[in-house]
C-alpha cells in the first residue's frame, strides 16, 4: 500500500518561473502558466542550474540598473555645471558693457 503511495507521486518538482514561496495565490495543483513556463526538476543538478541562471538573470539585471542610474547622474552634473557655468557667464559684464565717466577717470 505504502509502495502504491510513493509511486503515484511525482518524481520532478514542477516550478513556475515568477512564482515565489508564500506568493502563490493559486490553488494546489491547477497551473496558471502555459506549460512552456513550467521547468521540471528531474535532480539536484538541474536544480543547482536553474538557481543559477536565474540568479545570473538578477545579477545582470542589477548591474543594468546600476549603469542606468550612474548615466543619469553623470548627466545631471553634467547639466548642473553647464548652468552654472553660464550663470557665472551671465553675471560677468561684458567689456564693451563698461562705461567710464570723467568722474571715475579722475580717481
């Protein structure tokens, strides 16, 4: 009886990729993804390499947003100091803007 138990279980574990442990709304046993989305785990192995390709998956991820958010703080500085620069611009008189009367000559 024990033997007929075991052997009308599954022998791989079934993951839907996107779900996590404690998030799965769905009840035991129905599947909400098409069977493409489904990886079936025959072993340790295949287990050790979905872990890593999915966690190669993060890390690329994390360094794409960590690229993206450097650029855009370059290009803040960058947009800052031109700002600045042509504020300063602005506040320096132009030469021919100078206008000496007698008065100032005289000191």
């Amino acid at each position: 009886m024990h033997r007929r138990q075991l052997l009308s279980r599954p022998t791989q574990l079934a993951l839907v990729k996107g779900e996590s442990y404690g998030a799965c709304s769905r009840p035991s046993g129905e599947s909400s993804a098409p069977e493409a989305a489904v990886d079936m785990i025959g072993g340790p192995e295949q287990m050790a390499d979905l872990v890593g390709r999915i966690m190669q998956e993060k890390l690329l991820a994390a360094a794409e947003a960590q690229a993206q958010q450097q650029m855009a703080a370059e290009a803040e500085a960058k947009a800052a100091a031109e700002a600045a620069e042509q504020k300063a611009a602005a506040a320096v008189p132009e030469p021919s803007d100078v206008v000496m009367t007698t008065e100032d000559a005289k000191e």
